[in-house]
C-alpha cells in the first residue's frame, strides 16, 4: 500500500471537526512563530544599544522607531491576520451528532 493512501485512509477515521481544529491551531502557531522569529531580533539589536543618545533617536507615530518596528508592526501584522482568519479562514462546525441522536435526549429529558 502506498504512503499517500495510508494517509488518505488515516485521514478519513478522523473527525471533521477535529481535522479544522488542528489545521487553524497550526496557523494560529504559525503566525505566533513567525512573529516571534521578527520581535526577539528586531527588538534586541534596535532596541539595546550600549549608547544612547538622545538626539539621534527617531520616532514613527511617536513611538522610537525599534519600538515601531519590533513590536508595533508586528502587533498591526498579527491583527490584521486575525481578521482574515476569523471571516475568511474559521469554519464552523456542528458538533451534534449526524443521526441526531443528542437532539432526541434533550426532548426525553423535558
């Protein structure tokens, strides 16, 4: 048997819902890596300097450029994703059972 049916048939014993859980979790960890990997580097070599001197540092929106770059471009960066991932990206699943076995309990119980 080949490798891409034994993931085709692995694939298929899971749930939908679990499958679109753990696709959006990967992305949300994605994007949380990759705006890690832009903050630590950008912050620590603009941001730590040995001397400062208060007339050579320049400002974007008020805010110290490394400050601007380090953490705000990322933090407009990572809201701007969140937007799309939520209208574009998020699907919704039913969670009740496909033979609505859940739906007859709850109107037994009444």
């Amino acid at each position: 048997m080949s490798q891409t049916s034994d993931n085709q048939s692995m694939d298929s014993e899971w749930d939908p819902v679990y499958l679109h859980a753990r696709k959006e979790a990967a992305l949300i960890l994605g994007v949380w890596f990759l705006a890690l990997l832009w903050t630590l580097p950008m912050s620590y070599l603009n941001g730590f300097e040995s001397q400062v001197d208060i007339e050579d540092i320049t400002f974007i929106v008020g805010m110290p450029t490394w400050v601007f770059w380090g953490i705000g471009f990322p933090w407009m960066m990572a809201n701007l994703i969140t937007i799309w991932f939520c209208f574009f990206y998020f699907s919704e699943d039913d969670l009740e059972p496909e033979d609505g076995s859940l739906g007859e309990e709850k109107a037994g119980d009444e």
